[in-house]
C-alpha cells in the first residue's frame, strides 16, 4: 500500500499520520499554500481522505479526485463531509462512532454543573483572591431538573443515562419517537422547551437540524433556562442566543462547539453564567487514540478488501 495517496485535509493526531506514514503515501493539504494547485497536480493518484470535525471534502474536491475510493472521518459528525457526492460517485464514507460517546456524554453533564453550579467562575474567584473578602453567592441545583435532549441517538441516549442518575426529569426530540425509551417524547422542539429547565443540543447537523436551537425556543426555555450545546454551532442560531443571554432573557449556556470555530461572539466573554470550552467533546487521550485506530482501521480494512469497521456510506 507503500505507494497509495492518503490526502488529509487538515491536522488530525500526529499519531495517525505517524501511523498512516508506515502503510501509505500521506499528503498534508494545510502544509501546501496555494491548495488548488497541490490537488491538480496529485488529483489522479489521491485514492483516500482523512477528515474531520474542523474540515472535510465538499462536492468540487470530491468531483476533482477521480481515484477517491474512501473518506475516512476522525469524529462521528459527517456535516463537513458531501455525503450526497460521496453517494453518487460511490466513494465509502467511515466515521467514528461508539467509542466517543462517553466522553461527550461526561461533558455534557460537566458542561451542565459548570453553568449551574458556577464552578469556573468560583474558580476565578478563588483566584483572584476575591474569597478573602467574602463567600460566594449561592448557585442553582442540578439534582432532579428536567433536562430536554434534541437527539436520542447514541450520544442523547448517553447523556440521559447520566442525567438519570442526578434523579432528571428526561424529556427529548428527535426525528421518531424511541418506543423502547420511558422518557417523553415532544414532536416539537418549542414545547420541549417550554417543558424543561435545561436544553441539550445533541443530534448530527443536517439541513433539518440546522438552528434547531432558534429563536423561539430560546423564549420558550426562557429566562431560569441553559443551553447546552455539545453538537456543532450551527445546530444554535449563535446571534440569537448571543442576544438573549446579554438580555437575561436565556439562564445560561455551556458550548463546547460554535459557528465559526474557533471564533467565539466575544460578548460571550464577559458573562459569568456561560462556561465556554475549544470543542473538546471527544478530547482525551484514551477516545482521540480508539478515534484514531478507527480511522487508520477503516483505511487498511479497505485497501486490504476486508469489511470497513465503522461504514457511513
Ligand atoms: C472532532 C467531533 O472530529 O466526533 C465529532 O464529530 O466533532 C470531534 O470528535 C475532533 O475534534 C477532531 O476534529
């Protein structure tokens, strides 16, 4: 496989491309400056993509690499990724489900303690020296709050499990009921809203799912409410959500992931009831590594004409 072309299109783990170095012939699309060049030169041996949350082939880099057999995606979310092209021009699309889901899951609760019971901002004022001078304010309780979850799929189903045992009332959306599942279903994601204190943003980023998270159901979660977004920015309409934390008419909000990462709404900084993390969902050592042996799994299962290990498309 010494001489197959593996394109990454963008800073992965020096891991995979260490690993990736030893099977096969490994182009780093972020080292090349003029990038459309770089692909019209190597178009007709590129036979493989690495991709990820940060960037994936859209439909003309696709259409350029007419080798390209498979697209090998570090994470679980596919949104960069033009599955639609993958599909016409048959190229196999992997991703990298299951072994991730804890980790997001944990955040997620992380994420919601943070905001509710301030622990960044007690942190900072611990530090700033600021305890000499008095105690801390009182925060809220998260122990049996309705917490509604948009996605009930591995990673929704994960993060109600936690909230379970906090004694949560578990509400959810998605796409179809869950018959198997004893928490409440809400066609609607407004009267989800209105029917829990604290908003989980869960599901995959699709057309449909795009500013789930709107104007309307951020009135409806109202003023005592929390968002939580450990999905991908745009399942948030951010200038929304923006506003209506700089009016008090939103609680809080814990976001692991934003439109344009990695900028942030810098008047996001300024708030104390908002705890904001650099899109580390899956970022510890033990998932990044079981991400990674997925990704070079799913390459040389492929290229040696065995099942792919995790499929997509
Ligand atoms: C990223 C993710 O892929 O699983 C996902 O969908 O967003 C992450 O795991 C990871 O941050 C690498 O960019």
């Amino acid at each position: 496989m010494d001489n197959l072309c593996v394109l990454m299109v963008c800073p992965t783990s020096t891991y995979i491309e260490e690993e990736l170095e030893k099977s096969f012939k490994l182009l780093k699309l972020w080292h090349f400056e003029d990038q459309n060049q770089f692909i019209k030169t190597h178009c007709n041996s590129i036979r493989a993509i690495v991709s990820s949350g940060k960037a994936g082939p859209d439909a003309e880099l696709i259409e350029s690499l007419p080798k390209l057999k498979i697209i090998s995606n570090y994470g679980v979310g596919l949104d960069k990724v033009d599955l639609i092209k993958c599909k016409e021009k048959g190229v196999r699309v992997t991703n990298t489900p299951d072994v991730l889901t804890d980790d997001v899951a944990d955040l997620a609760i992380g994420l919601i303690l943070a905001v509710l019971r301030r622990i960044c901002e007690s942190d900072r004022y611990v530090r700033s020296g600021k305890w000499k001078k008095g105690d801390y304010k009182l925060t809220t309780k998260f122990t049996g709050k309705s917490v509604g979850i948009i996605g009930m799929g591995r990673i929704g189903t994960a993060i109600a499990k936690r909230a379970e045992a906090f004694s949560c009332n578990i509400r959810y959306h998605s796409r179809t009921e869950k018959p198997n599942l004893n928490y409440k279903y809400y066609p609607n994601v407004i009267e989800l809203a209105s029917n829990c204190q604290i908003l989980v943003a869960a599901c995959s980023l699709t057309e449909e799912t795009r500013h789930i998270i709107n104007r309307e159901v951020i009135d409806a979660l109202g003023e005592n409410g929390v968002v939580i977004n450990i999905g991908r920015g745009l399942l948030v309409d951010e200038s929304e959500l923006v506003s209506a934390l700089v009016e008090g008419r939103l609680g809080g909000a814990g976001l692991d992931v934003f439109e344009h990462e990695p900028q942030v709404p810098e008047e996001l900084f300024g708030l104390e009831n908002v705890v904001l993390l650099p899109h580390v969902g899956t970022g510890t050592e033990e998932t990044r590594k079981a991400m990674a042996d997925l990704v070079i799994g799913n390459l040389k299962n492929h290229f040696n004409n065995k099942p792919l290990l995790t499929p997509a498309v």
